[in-house]
C-alpha cells in the first residue's frame, strides 16, 4: 500500500508539471534545485537542495544512470524502475490525419531540424551544439539527449581548441550550463556556451575564450540544464489558459496533500500562460525555436537578432543569420521553401505526434541487459506534455513514477479535460481542410527509449542559405 502511494503521488507530481508553468515539489515528492530565477521566472515555495551546483563529480555520478541510482529508487519505495524499452521507438512521426501537403511540409522541416551548422552559417562564436537533433534524438529524432554525448567529439571539430568541461562526458547527457552569479555578486542566470569557434578551419581569425568552467564549479556557481523531447508540443500550444487554469484549480485538496503547489508562469506582452522552455519563459512555438538557435547554436534570427558575442573577429555571416527567404530555395514543399529555419523548427514541433505508450508485453531493455551493465534508465526524461512545460528546473525526470501504467492511470484526473481540449482546440483551427487530430496521452508516461545506438545528425542538406 505504501509503494502504491509514493508510486501515486510521484505520478500527481508528474501531471501536474504538464500543466503548470513551474511547480513547487515537495521534499517527499522530489527534490528539486531552483537556484536562481529569471526576471519572468515562477516564484515557487520548495524545499530546495544544493544538488544542482554540486561540483562537477557529483553531477556526473548521477547522470551516468549508474545502477545504484534504481537500486536506491527501489529500496525507498518498494518500486522498480522497469527501465528502456527495445523495440520500435514510439514516437517521432507526424500527426495522423494530416494532408500531404502537410505532410510535405512536415518531412522538410524535419530535415532542418537534423542540418548541422558551421562558421559560414553563422555557428557561434559561443555555442553548445552545432544542430537541434543533436540535442533531441534518443529515442528517435525530437528526443532527448542520445546514448553518446556529441559534445565531446564536437568541442575539437574542425580544429577548434576547446577543452571539454568537467560535467561534460562521452556515457553523459548533453547539458547547458547556467551561472547563478556574476563576479560582482549581481545575479546571473544565463545561459553560457560551453564551446567556442576558435581554433575551428572555418573561423579563421576568431580567439575568443572559453569560460572558466572549473573556477565556476569550485564558487558552486553552476546549475546544470538538459535537453527536453519536443514530441506533441502542438496540441500542448493549443491547450487554452482557461483550460489550464481550470486544471490548476481542481483536486486542490489532494494536491495541497501530495505537497504539489505552484502558479503559472504568463508572457510580460500580453499576460497568457506560457508553456515552453526553461521555467516555461517562452509563450510559443516560434519563440522557443527563435531563443534556442541563438542561445544553443549561437544562430541570430529574425527574433533574436543580436549576437550574444560583439567581437567582429567572430563574425562570418550576416546578422540575422537565419532569415526568410525571398526566393524559393526547392525543397520538396512548396511552402517550406520560402520559410527560415525557425519557422521549419516550430512547425516540425506543431506537427509531432506525441509519443506513443509501451504495450504491456514490452520487454525493457533493462530486464534483458548482461549482469552489471546499466542502461541509464534512471536518467530517462518523461513523456511529451511534462517534457515540454519548462517545470521548475526543465530536467524532471521520471524514477520510480513510471512503474506501471496501471498506477499512473490514477493520476490522471488532473489531466482530463485539459488533453481533450488540446485536440479539440487544434481541429477546431484548421481553416484548410478538416481532420481529426488525436489527443495526447490520456497519462504521462515515459519515452520509449531504445538505448541501442546514437542517432547521429545527418550533414546539412546545403540549403540556399542566405
């Protein structure tokens, strides 16, 4: 009975992130690190621990998914992490129902999504990877980060001198990593890129530095943040606030009980919820796409026009780097050959379907691996709608809630007029052509990570870039 509570209120924790911008989690719940806050950030009441500026050991002790990390899960709860599941992936496919038109348009920004990024098209000066599928591709392209971390062989592509930071390792997950502080003591906060285009064949002439990691890490001035899967966030951008709001008010009793609380997070322009990112700071689609090729990939556009780097030296493309095209650039739709790369990055999202739940006689990976060796699974992120909220620190993951479906299915109340609204909502606005657009999950579950191999991103299609 006990394991089924914990199991429980693990699961209430998991949906309620879908639904809130950022939430508080009780100690009892899970112990989550909120060290600093944006200037939209959620205020939140928690019990905050100092595991998010650990030192640079601690950190990858736990992100390996070493098997103690699911022993300790076990033991605590009486729960058993059924770990990755093998098979096909689940997810990472187009919405049913859409016309080939659609469907064309998808395929293509799908491509883009995976084009890998160099100096000429305006990589840098400070970044963290060089594509977005090379952050989101396990279990399948729109992931989260792959079985082998493409930041190690990324940090001397091409030449480039940069020394891979402590935090980062080959069996590892991709991070960012965030300062809590300036040197003066003022808060920070930002992103700062882990690599830099120096010393690369295609920036001759660049020589700026890296950031000094490792001073950082001995201040505990570090927090770490990780990829998160962009699979379904359509039908969770059409989710409208009142639904949400509604959501958020309901089975207050129960969620005051479980220690879940919080409030949402809205846009400063207009005042709606927004839903994506970290700490859900970004109101839409676009804008998350707009904010993370500049923040990740260093990539100006026409939302982010300014380089976050001034040094002329390091500048080898126009600003913005990405535009909209005025002359088609042929690809295979149509439509898409007149659209910037954010523009192709939002509607591969919009047009994700959401992951698909395992089958009950799915076989985890885990079950089936070779005495001693572990598959990471403690690391595994949750499902399309937790993943894409930006809850409190944007790295949720799962333990020991995604022990059985069965159990989770209780948690779902939370969520049931919110994940038919969702499909309701993206039906309802399609001028075009009616069609039927299937719902989310009705629970939270977590992604079918298959944990076989890396997705390695296909070279650039060499688009006509501008």
């Amino acid at each position: 009975m006990e394991t089924i509570k914990l199991t429980r209120a693990r699961a209430h924790a998991g949906i309620t992130a879908m639904l809130l911008g950022s939430v508080a989690w009780s100690g009892a719940a899970l112990a989550q690190t909120v060290s600093t806050t944006s200037p939209n950030a959620v205020t939140t009441s928690t019990t905050t621990t100092d595991a998010a500026t650990t030192n640079a050991v601690t950190a990858n002790a736990a992100a390996r998914g070493q098997s103690n990390n699911s022993a300790g899960a076990s033991s605590r709860s009486g729960a058993t992490d059924p770990g990755v599941r093998g098979g096909d992936p689940g997810a990472g496919g187009a919405l049913p129902g859409l016309n080939d038109v659609e469907r064309q348009y998808f395929d293509v920004a799908k491509e883009v999504f995976q084009e890998v990024d160099a100096g000429p098209d305006g990589l840098g000066p400070r970044f963290n990877l060089d594509s977005c599928s090379g952050c989101h591709s396990q279990p399948t392209i729109g992931g989260t980060s792959p079985a082998t971390n493409p930041q190690v062989a990324v940090a001397t592509l091409m030449g480039a001198k940069n020394v891979v930071p402590p935090f980062i390792t080959a069996n590892g997950p991709i991070r960012e990593a965030r300062f809590v502080r300036n040197r003066d003591g003022s808060p920070d906060g930002g992103v700062h890129g882990l690599f830099v285009i120096t010393g690369r064949s295609d920036a001759a002439g660049c020589n700026i530095a890296q950031p000094n990691f490792a001073a950082e890490l001995a201040r505990n001035n570090v927090v770490f943040r990780i990829p998160t899967p962009v699979f379904g966030l359509g039908l969770v951008e059409n989710v409208s606030d009142g639904t949400l709001e509604a959501s958020l008010a309901a089975n207050a009793q129960q969620k005051r009980g479980l220690g879940i609380s919080g409030r949402f997070n809205r846009n400063g322009n207009d005042g709606t919820i927004a839903r994506f990112g970290w700490k859900a700071q970004n109101k839409s689609l676009l804008l998350f796409s707009g904010e993370a090729y500049n923040v990740e990939m260093g990539i100006t556009n026409e939302l982010f026009q300014n380089e976050r780097e001034s040094d002329p030296a390091c500048q080898f493309k126009v600003t913005p780097n990405d535009s909209t095209p005025l002359v088609s650039e042929e690809t295979a739709s149509a439509s898409a050959s007149f659209q910037s790369d954010i523009d192709l990055f939002a509607a591969f999202m919009r047009f994700s379907a959401p992951p698909t739940p395992a089958s009950a006689t799915a076989t985890p990976v885990a079950q089936t691996a070779p005495a001693g060796q572990t598959t990471g699974a403690a690391t595994a992120t949750t499902g399309a709608a937790t993943a894409t909220t930006g809850a409190a620190s944007g790295t949720t993951t799962t333990g020991a809630a995604t022990a059985t479906s069965t159990l989770m299915a209780s948690a779902s109340a939370d969520a049931s007029s919110v994940l038919p609204a969702a499909a309701g909502a993206s039906s309802a606005q399609s001028s075009r052509q009616p069609r039927q657009v299937p719902r989310l999950p009705a629970v939270v579950r977590s992604f079918p990570m298959s944990a076989v191999k890396r997705v390695t991103p296909r070279p650039s299609r060499q688009r006509n870039r501008r």
